[in-house]
C-alpha cells in the first residue's frame, strides 16, 4: 500500500506493507538516523516525533501515519547543534547509538515544559535507556540545555 | 506480526460488525504491544477515524475516548488533581513517555493486563466503561467477565471525586512492571484495589466494607482492615516475586496509603 | 599539559548526535541477502533430520544452510590473543545444539519476511538429550555436553571435555592450611553471582559484500577487527589476504562484542554467493544467543591474626561457561589476579578451581571480566571477618592492603592463560582513595547506619583494582602520518566502541605534536587502513594503544625536525619546535609547519613523512579505587534506594577527565544493575526466561540519584603521559560495597547477586525462622 508521511518537513510518498513498522520504513528509506535497540518498548532508542511527541517506531505501524508529521533528528539540526555542544561539555558522549533518539525526546521536552527541573527530566526521559553513561552527565547536559535562552 | 488486511473503520457498527464476523481479526488501539502477543491476523480494524481521542469535562464527569492517550489522560488538568491524581499517577508510573503516547486507555482496558496499574486506579475511581453493544458496565464487572467481549470500547465516563486518593507500585526499576500495586480513594466512601497480585487488579470489597462501617479510623481499625485485605486477597508467586513477599508488600502499603488518605 | 588532562569535547558527539551514517547497518547494502538462524528449542539434543525441502521452494530463499554444508572446523569464537587459551570447540553449525537458542541451521533469504515464513516451513527432528543445566553438578556427570572428537585446546588449559570442563586452574603461595590454622580468627563463606547481560544498546550487527577486487569486506559492530578476520579465515578457510574487517562505530560493548557472533555465516553467505549479505540479532537473541557473564560459585576462607593481620586467603571458584568456552580460563584467572593481590601481605594464598559446561546460554568477555566476581566474594569476606574481630573494616583494609612501591607474588605466577608479569606498584594511590571517599560519603556520620522510623540508611565500601592491558600479549600500534597544509593522519588498531578511545588517542597525538586535536584525524580499526591492534578489551587501549601513538607522534616530531635541520641548514639539536613553526635557535631563521610540509609535499626533496610505531605492555599497573554506597532501606519491605554513589578512582592521569568520569559513572551503574537490578531467571527446561527488556531490568536514569566521581592525583611512569586504565575498574566494587550496606543496615549477609530485596526478606525470615 501508499502512504504519505510529511518527514521532516518533507512530503514523500512510500510504499509499504500494512504491517510494517514506522522504524523499518524509516531505515529502508535511509533515515539511518533512527535505530533498532529491543524491538518491544523498552528502550527509547527507535524514538521519532509523531507530531512533535516522541513515539516508540518500533511499535507504531507506518499505514497508521497517513499524512502525520514526522520528525527525525535531521529534522532539529540546530536544536542538535546545541543539545551536543553541551554533552560534548559534560562529557556525556559515548557510544552515541542512543544520541538521536534522546535529542529527540529532549526536544519534545523542551517544547512541552522548557523549565523542567532535573526530576521532570528524568521522568520525561526515563524510557530512554543508556548503558554507556551512567545518566548524570546527560542531566547536568540536558539541564543546561533547557536553560539556554539563545 | 503478519497483517493480511488493514480496515480503517468508518464507524464503531463496521469495527463491531468486521470483528465479530471474521475470525482472525482484531482491533488495534496504541498497538504498543500487540506484536508481543499476537502472531498473525487477517483483518486488522483501526479505530483511527472514530473520533475517539478526546477528553470532555462535564459537570460530573470526565468523558474520556478509548483512543485517548495515556499521556494525554496523564497531563489533563481535571485528571491531575481528582483523588490526589491518583490517576495520572498510574498512568505515570507506566513505562515512558514514548509508550504512553502511543498506548491507549482503550487498549490498556481491552488488554486485562495481568500487571496493569491502569485497572486498579480505574476500580477505585467511580468509572464506568462504554461499549458500542454492552453498553454500559463498571470496571469491576468488566474485569469479571470470563472473557474479553467482543465490543467495542467507545468511551470511559468517570464521576469527578474530591476525595483522597493513594497510588502505589513497587517494581524493580522505574521501567519494571509492578510486583504490586495498590490504588485507594476514600470519597464518601473507601474503595480499595489490588493489581499485579501478579493477578489483575481487583477490589478489596470486605476491606473496603469494614472501612465504611467504622465512625472512626485509627491505627486499630486500619490494623484490622488490613488483616481482612490479606484475608481477601489472593496473593501468588511468579518470576517477579513470590506469594509470600507479596504479602508483605500488600501488608506494608496497604497501612501506608490508608494512613495517606485519612491525613 | 594543553590537550591531555583538559577539557576536549569528544571529537565525534556532534556528528553521532545528529544522526550522521555510523554505525554498522547504517553500511549495509541496499538489496542484501538475510541470514536468520533457527534456534534451538531444546537445552540439548541431537539434529536428526532437516526437512526443508518447503522452504527451499520459496521464492526469494536463496539457500538454507546445515550443519552439512560446513566442514568440521573447531574454532573459538573469542576475539583474544592467538593462540586462544579458549578452547576450539565451535563449529559454525553442528548436529548438535546445546542450549535453547544454539544455532539449529540458517535461511537466507531477499527479505526478513521471507526468512521468517523459510523458517516456518523447515521440519527439524530431534533427539531429545537430557541437559546439565546446575553448574554444580555438570563436573563429571554422567551427560557428556561436548562428545564430539575434533574440539580441542591451544595450549594446556586443562580441557576435559568429557568430564564437562572447559579449563582448570590451581595456585598456591606458601601453605594456606598451615597458615589458616595458625589463624585466630578464620571465616569461610560461599558467594555466588549471576549471568549478567551486556545490554549494549545495539544488537549485534554484521554485513559484508565482495568488493571490486573479489575480496570479502565485512562491517561488524565488534570489538576486536582484527581477530574477526583471523577467525573467519580459520573458520571458512578463507585467505586472510582476501578479508578485509571494518569497524564502524560500535554502539556499546561491555565485552560482549569481544567475539564474532553473525559474522562467520554471513562472511560464508557472502563469500559463496557473492551476493552482499547482512545479519542483525534480534533483541531476544543478544539476550539468549550471544553471551553473558560467566556465573560463579566462589568459596572465600580469610584467616587474620588477633591484631587484624590477613595472613591467608583461600579462593575456590566453579565458573559456569554454559555450551561454549569462549573466555573460560582467562575470565576465572582473573577473579584471583586482578583480585587477590589487593591484600599483598599475606603468608599464603591460594587460587583454584573448574570452569565448566552447562547447557545454558555461553558465557564470555563482560566489563569486569571475572574480576567484578572475586571482587564480591573478597570484598564482602573481608567484612564478615571483620565483623567476626570486630575491628573497623576501613582499619583493616588501611593495613592489609597494598600501598604503592609494594608488589604480589601473584603478579609472576597468574597471567591471562598463562603465567603473569612481575611487577611493583610504582602508582597505588588506595589509601588516599578510602580517605577522601569516606569523607564525600560522610563515613563517620552514617556509619554503619542511622534508623528512622520507616527506614534505614546506612553505608558500604569495597576497593578495587584491575589491570592496564596483558602485558607481553597484548599490541596496539598507530601510524601517524604528516600531510600538507601541516596536519595530521592518525590511523590505529584501536577500537573505539563507545568509550572515547578515539578522542583520547587523538589527545595524546595532538599533545606530544603540539597541536590542537581538530589538527589530528583519526581512523580507527580498518584491517586494510590501520595497523594492528589487538582490539578493546583487557582495559588495554589507553595505556597500550595510547603508549603507540604516543610513541609514533614523538617519532614523527624527530623527522620533522629532521626536516626543518635540512631546511634551517642547521643539526638538529638546534631546531625549536612549538608545534606550529620551527626555529633555528642559532640564525633564529624559521619555517612554520605548514610552509615544511608543503614544501617537502610539493617543491623540495619530495618525501611522505609517516611512523608506524608498536607498544607491548612489559607490565599492567593497576588502576585503583574505592568505592562507597549510602543506601536507604524500608524496614517492612526492604526496598533500597541507592542514594549515593562515591567513586575515588587512581586511574593515573586522566588523559580526558569528563570521559574518564564518564567510563566510572557508568561502570558504577552497570555494576550497580550486577548488585541490585538484574535479575537472571531460567525456567526449569534450560531456557532464558529473563531474555528481553521488559523481563530483564537494567538501572533506568530514576534509579540513579546521585554519582560522585573523582580521581586522585597520580603518574604512572609507563603509561602515556602518566595514564593508567579506566574502563574497567568501576564495575568492580558495587556488589560488595552494596552486600556490605546491607548488613550494616540490617545485620545480615546476602552473599549471591542480585541482591534483591526479596532476598533479603526471605533471608531475614529464614533466620527468625530459625531462632
């Protein structure tokens, strides 16, 4: 079947099972931004935005995303730009296989509540797992993220 | 999961009516989970164009969709504060953001999860479910019956309460399901649910009756209700815990939240 | 110190965090094969018949592959130094498969759909073989897990295969049982730890195509390139000419990709269809089909005297290595080397025990590698007998353990698989580590505990240490290469999987060239690109990578230099370099860098300046630490809250501060999911009940409040620019330190991992029980 998908801006048409996954659609069609981590939920690391709010790709069937607005990371560039520069600051980089999706649920964050304090952060971000960093880093990052006004 | 047919109904009649005519077809809610269980289907019935995200706020009561999302039921304002926010507190305890965007109130309600936390907050609020054919039933007697119907749920309708309310799941890590879960209102009345017992929730009727039969609440009679919910409660053993700490954690929570909602 | 020991953004954030083309899928060609393997639905059993006939019909299946199709060629799958003290007893399929989720056969097929419908289709007969599935009794038992004739050992490991043990290990100094019973005080407690998971968030991933030169080019998301390359050659009979490895970015390792696991089928898909191929393990799969830690039984007896003198130390260790020996002898030798040799003043001590099979998931390389196992058993021992004396346990460790300029008699007899590598402890920085962490823990204020009236806090500690590389084995090399416009080419063995080794050698090249890191491109791990390295593992790239490149940039500086003599018309001693122009220090005449590297690029006696330069570790300094957990614990239901945990680390220099915190913070965490969180559950048929994230729990940022992480001032001569390993010791001391909090809570002893909470319910009820 046809769908629609306006992704990141971007109106493209894309032909697709009925049951595939907005993730592996994504990748055949070289978002290689978004990636497999556990194929059940559990892990955040499939996250695109469906309308600016942060799904898991990995359970979302793709016919069911008929003209919605998707989001990937290529799609916050500047956002990115500085979610990264702070990471780099607070050396929360490591392996980096997680990196977009948590931009990306930043982001969404940041639009929902910009003044989250860091245990609205951890709330917001708990279904993001990280095996790399031990999470503290990433806050004090994401804190002064949100707190940049430029 | 295999799909042989993907159907966007038009109306709740063509979602009950492919449903209950073919076998080997489903509804899909969230889909969140649905791969996880199911290996195939032939027709797969969205309820994307029923209309049935929303959530309306009447005098009384809340009406909230069954495509509603969690996370949209967790973030309403009457919701937040009704019985302590003993709902969105559920709700919030649930996985992460992520999921609860795409899961449903709904699909969690169809879906009976054994471990739901959902179900237990439902029970104690004064709520009752919505089908397209049954019409009307409460949680409890939905969650009685042998089998899930095969109806459409349209809408939950749950009465605004000002009471107190507790909420309280213990799980391994923030992402686990529940090893237990307890939910208590006490509006007019108490009303007290046990969920994940690892059974689904259900209410602790006797408990909730001794309760109400008291003018007074203290450290006595709590003692003794408590003593009647471990009694009422049938508690058991899987993977994530056992009878026997359940027990205690029944025992532990229970006297804490109902010291909670009498403050 | 400019670069080194700085604040240097990790060079490759940016561009991972953007979403840029990284990692291994992100390589795999667009109309590839899929290669999906059946697994095996019993713990152990013998393939009789394959009825695939069906599948074969498909169309789209290109072939299926059995047992039959390869020839009998044992290898290991772990990616160690050749040749492997694991034993050879793999075969790339086999007519027997001896855990649930062994590799049965292979479909390869146009499409994973048509993969999964091949597998449906194919009818396999079994016989059904009784399995040995309690590591306590697999020694010796009457079931044979590996029956079969070829399977065998490099070298002596102590492989008895038909009496289910996969290797052996026995050392003692002096006479522990004299020792012992001249003891005033003697304990003796049995521990056990579990198979923990790695949970690298990207699953094993593997792709390969023939490229224009009909040679076999494989991305894999592996720690170890270049053993990768020579396993399959092994493996397939394949050139090793004819193989080219390229690492990507790795997502995540933790060990678990020191092995090959998809690549040796989709290199034999690839190399016999020369069709390009691709495999990626399911999240199921990395859980139940790749591998763990290896599980242990580890019995510790300490004897001390009555003035609080350890003067003996008896370690017996079973480890569980499952259906296969990757990493057996060397994950156990290390629970007794890079453990025991903390407590350096003893009269005896004594190392021994099996590692054996089972028919569970195998067990191989994880972070910690044996030693976060004999770290528990020790650390918590040392606290019972502690306890026992009553004497302070900090006390205690101030006089048993090792102190700097002293050594262990250990370090000669206990090496990786073979004998080890005298040496004395030029940097040991423990005392210092337990000063200042008692002090961020606040350790007199809240030892052992303080009640209220629903919970109770208390603290715990344990120290560590672990090694820097396996000195005489392990090599890494790097070439660096001068280019016009004056900047440089780094090309390394080196993996970077993650942890930052790619910003840290380029800091370490930039450093002694004097340059700034943007001036420094590195590639890293590319079997036709980069010189060899053993690969990241043994905590061995900083200090033996980094002492490469540290060895290749000053080499290269002395031909620039060279250069800038000939240019300057001068010798050498009298040309200054800073790092951007070069003087001559007598005519004060000078030429920048960049004007010399054109030149000698372009007009003038025409050269390419590059250095390849090699490091062998002759010793493997241990990085130190001491570790404290505060802990708050509910009294009805004993939950605990981790409310703090103090890291004081002497890891050397830190040649990049934030990642060096950031490799403890999160060793800290992983350990802590050891101690705490994770939970391995079997069902009584040998199968992995706990083999997804939803059934197995991993520490989630809630559940970590608060991390205090901070190194000691420390220098070690050997290491570049005074560095020592990182990657490793962190993991080592949550399980004791958590076991020690909670009988400092609650009076009692939990001494197997995880340590739950209903554990420790069930514990306390077995002892009122028994009252």
């Amino acid at each position: 079947m046809k769908i629609n998908l306006k992704i990141n801006g971007q109106s493209r048409q894309f032909l697709i099972e009925p049951n595939e996954y907005l993730l592996d659609v994504l990748r055949r069609n070289d978002y290689l931004s978004v990636r497999r981590g556990c194929d059940n939920t559990s892990c955040g690391v499939c996250t695109v935005l469906i309308d600016n709010k942060p799904v898991p790709s990995c359970s979302v069937l793709a016919a069911r995303c008929e003209n919605k607005e998707i989001t990937t990371v290529e799609g916050i560039e500047t956002e990115v730009e500085k979610l990264a520069k702070y990471f780099g600051e607070l050396g929360a980089d490591q392996c980096g296989y997680c990196n977009p999706s948590m931009a990306l649920t930043v982001y969404s964050l940041k639009l929902e509540n910009r003044n989250a304090n860091i245990e609205e952060v951890k709330e917001y971000l708990v279904g993001n797992l990280c095996r790399c960093t031990g999470y503290v880093a990433q806050h004090e990052a994401i804190m002064k993220y949100l707190g940049d006004e430029s | 999961m295999e799909v042989k047919e993907l159907i966007r109904a038009k109306d709740a009649l063509e979602a009950y009516t492919l449903l209950n005519e073919f076998k080997g077809s489903k509804v899909m809610a969230g889909g969140a989970w649905m791969k996880l269980s199911v290996k195939s289907v032939d027709k797969l019935i969205l309820l994307d164009d029923l209309n049935l995200d929303y959530i309306k706020e009447e005098n009384e009561f809340l009406e909230i969709g069954a495509m509603t999302s969690l996370r949209t039921i967790e973030m309403h304002p009457a919701i937040k504060s009704m019985n302590s926010g003993i709902l969105a507190k559920a709700i919030k305890s649930i996985m992460g953001v992520q999921v609860r965007n795409i899961a449903t109130i709904g699909g969690s309600v169809m879906g009976r999860f054994a471990f739901s936390d959902l179900l237990g907050a439902l029970l104690v609020l004064d709520c009752r479910l919505y089908f397209h054919d049954l019409q009307e039933i409460t949680v409890f007697d939905f969650l009685q019956m042998p089998k899930v119907p095969s109806d459409i749920l349209l809408n939950i309708k749950i009465k605004k309460t000002a009471g107190k309310g507790y909420f309280h799941k213990v799980s391994k890590t923030h992402l686990d399901f529940s090893l237990l879960n307890i939910a208590i209102t006490k509006n007019e009345l108490f009303r007290i649910a046990i969920g994940s017992r690892p059974q689904t929730a259900t209410l602790a009727i006797n408990t909730a009756n001794f309760l109400n039969s008291q003018s007074e609440i203290n450290e006595e009679t709590i003692k003794k209700a408590v003593e009647i919910a471990c009694d009422e409660i049938k508690v058991s053993t899987n993977l994530r815990a056992s009878k026997e700490y359940r027990e205690v954690l029944l025992k532990t929570y229970l006297t804490r939240g109902l010291e909670e909602v009498i403050k | 110190m400019k670069v080194v020991n700085n604040l240097t953004h990790s060079i490759d954030g940016m561009g991972i965090m953007k979403g840029r083309k990284a990692f291994t899928d992100d390589f795999a060609e667009k109309d590839t094969l899929i290669v999906k393997v059946m697994r095996s639905p019993y713990a152990y059993a013998r393939i009789l018949k394959i009825d695939d006939s069906e599948a074969r019909k498909l169309a789209g299946i290109e072939m299926v592959l059995t047992h039959k199709d390869f020839k009998r060629i044992p290898f290991t799958r772990a990616g160690q130094g050749y040749p492997e003290p694991s034993p050879h007893d793999k075969f790339v399929l086999d007519e027997y498969v001896r855990y649930i989720g062994d590799e049965v056969l292979a479909v390869v097929g146009r499409s994973d759909e048509i993969c999964d419908k091949a597998l449906s289709l194919i009818k396999v007969e079994y016989e059904v073989l009784e399995p040995v599935l309690d590591f306590e009794t697999a020694k010796d038992n009457p079931i044979v897990i590996h029956p079969e004739n070829e399977i065998h050992e490099m070298f002596d490991i102590g492989f008895k295969p038909k009496r289910n043990i996969a290797a052996s290990y026995a050392m003692e100094i002096g006479d522990v049982k004299k020792t012992l019973s001249e003891c005033d005080y003697v304990i003796k407690e049995t521990f056990y730890t579990q198979a923990q998971a790695h949970v690298m968030l990207e699953p094993h991933t593997v792709n390969a195509r023939m490229d224009y030169q009909n040679r076999l080019c494989i991305y894999s998301a592996t720690q170890t390139p270049f053993h990768v390359r020579r396993i399959i050659s092994q493996g397939l009979e394949i050139p090793l000419s004819k193989i080219r490895v390229i690492k990507p970015r790795v997502g995540g390792g933790f060990g678990g990709k020191q092995a090959i696991h998809g690549e040796m089928l989709v290199a034999y898909v690839t190399y016999k269809t020369n069709k390009p191929a691709k495999m990626i393990y399911s999240r199921k799969e990395v859980f139940e089909s790749s591998y763990s830690r290896h599980p242990m039984r580890i019995e510790m007896t300490l004897g001390a005297d009555k003035n609080g003198k350890l003067k003996a130390i008896n370690c017996e260790g079973l480890s569980d290595t499952g259906a296969y020996g990757e990493h057996a002898l060397t994950v156990f030798m290390v629970t007794g080397s890079k453990v025991l040799p903390l407590y350096n003043k003893v009269d005896s001590v004594r190392f021994a025990g099996d590692i054996v099979y089972t028919n569970h998931t195998p067990a191989g390389a994880f972070r910690g590698y044996g030693a976060i196992q004999g770290n528990f058993a020790l650390e918590s021992a040392v606290d019972i007998l502690c306890e026992k004396m009553k004497m302070d346990p900090i006390l205690f460790r101030q006089i048993n353990m090792m102190k700097e300029k002293e050594t262990s008699p250990i370090f000669a007899i206990m090496g990786e698989g073979t004998a080890g590598t005298a040496m004395i402890m030029e940097t040991c920085k423990l005392e210092e580590c337990i000063e200042k962490g008692m002090d961020l823990i606040g350790w007199k204020d809240k030892y052992p505990r303080i009640e209220s009236k629903d919970k109770i806090k208390s603290v715990g500690m344990a120290i560590a240490m672990q090694g820097s590389g396996i000195p005489y084995i392990d090599m890494g090399s790097a070439t660096i290469k001068l280019n016009d416009d004056g900047f440089y080419n780094l090309m390394v063995g080196a993996t970077e999987i993650g942890q930052g080794s790619d910003t840290v050698l380029t800091q370490i090249a930039a450093e002694e060239l004097m340059t700034t890191v943007d001036k420094v491109v590195i590639y890293s791990s590319d079997t036709d690109l980069t010189p060899f390295d053993v690969g990241a593992y043994a905590s061995s790239t900083t200090y033996i990578s980094g002492n490469a490149v540290w060895k290749a940039a000053k080499e290269l500086k002395k031909q620039m230099i060279v250069e800038a003599a000939r240019i300057l018309k001068t010798e050498i001693e009298n040309i200054d370099f800073d790092g951007k122009t070069f003087t001559n220090e007598i005519s004060n005449e000078k030429i920048t860098l960049v004007d010399l590297s054109n030149q000698i690029t372009y007009s003038h006696e025409q050269k390419q300046l590059q250095v390849t330069s090699s490091y062998v570790g002759h010793k493997s300094p241990p990085p130190f630490m001491a570790g404290f957990i505060e802990i708050e614990i509910d009294k009805a239901t004993y939950e605990i809250d981790i409310l703090n945990y103090v890291s004081v680390v002497d890891c050397g220099t830190t040649i990049n501060p934030m990642l060096a915190k950031g490799q403890v913070d999160g060793a800290i965490v992983q350990g802590l999911g050891m101690a705490h969180f994770e939970e391995v559950i079997y069902g009584a048929n040998g199968k992995l009940i706990s083999s997804d994230l939803l059934n197995y729990k991993i520490p989630t940022r809630l559940d970590i409040k608060k991390l205090t992480t901070v190194f000691v001032d420390s220098y070690e001569e050997t290491g570049p620019f005074g560095a020592k390993s990182v990657g490793e010791i962190g993991i080592d001391t949550p399980p004791a330190a958590l076991a020690n909090a909670v009988a400092n809570a609650l009076g009692i002893r939990i001494t197997s991992l995880p340590i739950t909470s209903e554990k420790i319910f069930k514990e306390i009820r077995r002892i009122n029980d028994e009252k």
